[in-house]
C-alpha cells in the first residue's frame, strides 16, 4: 500500500524482522524495564522515523503498554481511546471470565486455585484431561498451556510450578472433540463502537497438537459466533482490534468462549475480504481518518503455520491422521505464515533458528509431564506466536 512500516522486537534476530518489507526496526524489550524507560524509548522512536506514526501492538504485554502509557505517547502516535481497564479485564483470564459470565456468555467449566485443596478437590470432580493456562500474561507463566491427562499429572504440575502466594494459573476442563471445533473471530471495532471488520473461521488442526495455535485454518462465516462476539465486546466497551476463540461443546449444542485477544491475533491473516482488506488494513484505514470499504470475507481461503507439519507427525502417531489425507487437506491453503516467495528471508531466518535449536540439549520445562489418555496427549505451549 505504499506505507512505511517499522517494527519494534526484543532481538533483532527475530525471524519477522527479517523481512525485506520494513523499512526499519528497533531492538527493546517490554518486559524488564520500567515503564517510563519504555516510554522514552518509543518517543525516542518516534523521533526518529520523523512523524506521527500509527501503533498496532501484536502482544498482550504491548496492547497494555499503550493504554497504560497513552497520555504520554499520543502526542507521537496514533492508537485507539481504549481504557487500561478493559484492556486488563480483557487479558487477565479471570476477569474475563467473570466478564463473560455477567453478560451470558458461554465459557468451560473453570477453577482458580488458590491452594493444593482446591486442586485436589477440582482433581476428584473433573473429568479428564484438563488444560492448565496461565491467567495474566505479563506475570511467570503467562503464556503456558498445558494438557494433562490424570489427577496425579494435575497434583504434580500444581507442586512443580506454584511458588506464590498467589498462583497465575487456571485449570479448565477439556471440552471434548476435533480440532475442527475451534472457531476464531478477528474483527475491528471503530471508537464507535462499530464493528468495521468481522471474520470468522475454524481452526483444522493445532500446533501444539490438540491445544495450541491454529496451524491450519479455514474461512468460514458463523453468525452464532460473530453475534456472540459483537454483544460481548458491546458490553464491555472495547474498541481496536480483536482475536477471540471458542469452542463447539456438542454435549449442549454451545460455543463457549476461550480466549479474548485484544489486539491483532497471529492467524489474521486467514482472514481477508474479497477486496484485499483485513484487520490490520481496516484498523490503519480508520486510524488515519479514511474510507473504510465494506467487508465481505473471502470464505473458503486456507491459511498455514510451518508447524503444522510437526502437528502432522503427532496426529498421524496418534493414528488421527494420514500423510494422504494431511496432503488433501492442504488444498486451498493461499498463505502460509513465514514463507513466500517475494520475501523469503523470515522462512529461512526461523529454519534456521529451528536448526541451531535442533543441536542444542533442549533442557524439560517444568511442570512438563505426558498425559497418556486415551490418545490425548500431553502438549505444552510456552510462547504464542504474535
């Protein structure tokens, strides 16, 4: 589109970086140092790239960042009027959750445990598996996810991993079925409140296998989910970009809501209309103060993660998927995440790191334990990809 664009990540050797598109990018870390460092820093930025630029946080840690420093940085950049407090009530699960269930929104069945007896007790009703998440983002173990398979699997990670008074965590049951009953919203809601851009779609397959990021995915239009999701978000006064995710409880015919992202997600690019818009083109358009198009989803485009080869070789270990019909379901896939072929150098920068990685000692996670569970097995995520 003609547009400069310049990307901030804690190392320059990350592999989106590598990208012959940016026209500049800037090493700094949001996680260690203070907020006002922070600050300096991206007016520091600014400077530099001489205008007024606008802001797309592409994590939990920088969408709050933004609304908590906003006074400062509005002056130098362009972001949406959203409050620090939605934000938060956004990212940290268990506000969310409370956020849901206020408004009649469907979620999993959930615990917060405050100590060993409430996970021995949750152990005793659950059925299992159950997936252990971390509840805020920006605190130790944030970002896990974790699928385990018995109680004692349970009893062990909650000794392995808690060293707080208050633990980040959540433990949620599994709601049972495919991959293919995950379904994804991305969308945009103008200062408005309205909704400029709605998609939605279901994840094929996960990497990690059976909890993790959508490595396959598929547009497709669900209303029950995008009306859903609208009288959420209405409800809570969001605006900016959003990434939500749900899952199809056949047991009582529901979508119960898993995750609210409010930010560009990682899969936004599966979603894009039939005139070349998605989210992050619609959010830059109303930014700037210009015609937004209409929208129309392009429904049927595929979109892939690399991984989802690794996802391959778990799945068809677990007897849930051939090499054959991995091939046929790859029909249709119009972008993959790192790779292409005008703009090579990401793919081959995250080979590259995959390789080095390869002959390196990989040292056991704590709290990483198998479930073997009536072929589920046990997955851990650690980061998410922006």
């Amino acid at each position: 589109m003609g547009i400069s664009v310049y990307g901030v990540s804690a190392t320059h050797q990350a592999a989106g970086l590598a990208s012959r598109y940016w026209k500049g990018s800037f090493p700094w870390s949001f996680l260690g140092p203070l907020q006002v460092e922070s600050t300096q820093f991206m007016l520091e930025v600014s400077r530099r790239i001489g205008g007024r630029a606008v802001l797309i946080p592409t994590s939990d840690v920088t969408a709050m960042f933004v609304a908590e420093n906003a006074d400062e940085l509005r002056e130098n950049f362009i972001f949406p009027a959203q409050s620090a407090e939605v934000l938060e009530s956004l990212i940290n699960k268990k506000q969310m959750y409370q956020l849901a269930g206020a408004a009649h929104i469907p979620t999993a069945k959930t615990i917060f445990p405050q100590s060993q007896a409430d996970v021995e007790r949750f152990s005793q009703e659950a059925a299992f598996p159950v997936i252990v998440k971390g509840v805020d983002p920006r605190l130790p173990g944030g970002t896990t996810k974790t699928l385990l398979g018995r109680p004692e699997h349970l009893l062990e990670y909650y000794d392995t991993v808690v060293n707080s008074a208050e633990p980040n965590l959540l433990v949620q049951e599994y709601i049972p079925g495919e991959d293919d009953t995950v379904w994804m919203f991305n969308g945009y809601v103008n200062q408005r409140s309205t909704c400029l851009a709605a998609f939605t779609g279901q994840k094929l397959r996960q990497y990690p296998p059976y909890a993790g990021v959508a490595s396959l995915g598929i547009c497709l239009r669900n209303d029950a989910v995008g009306q859903m999701t609208s009288r959420f978000l209405d409800s809570v006064g969001y605006c900016g970009p959003v990434d939500v995710d749900y899952r199809y409880d056949g047991r009582d015919g529901s979508y119960k809501l898993l995750d609210v992202n409010p930010r560009i997600g990682a899969t936004f690019r599966l979603f894009v209309a039939e005139n070349g818009m998605d989210v992050a083109r619609v959010y830059y358009l109303d930014m700037t103060d210009q015609p937004v198009p209409s929208i129309v989803p392009r429904e049927g485009r595929k979109w892939m993660l690399e991984e989802d080869v690794r996802s391959c070789l778990r799945y068809r270990r677990d007897g849930k998927l051939s090499l054959r019909a991995w091939a046929s379901s790859l029909r249709g896939v119009q972008e993959t995440a790192w790779f292409a072929l005008d703009d090579p150098a990401p793919f081959l920068t995250r080979c590259w790191g995959g390789l080095k990685s390869t002959f390196h000692p990989r040292t056991r996670l704590a709290g990483e334990l198998p479930a073997d569970v009536q072929g589920v097995p046990g997955t851990h995520e650690q980061t998410r990809p922006s």
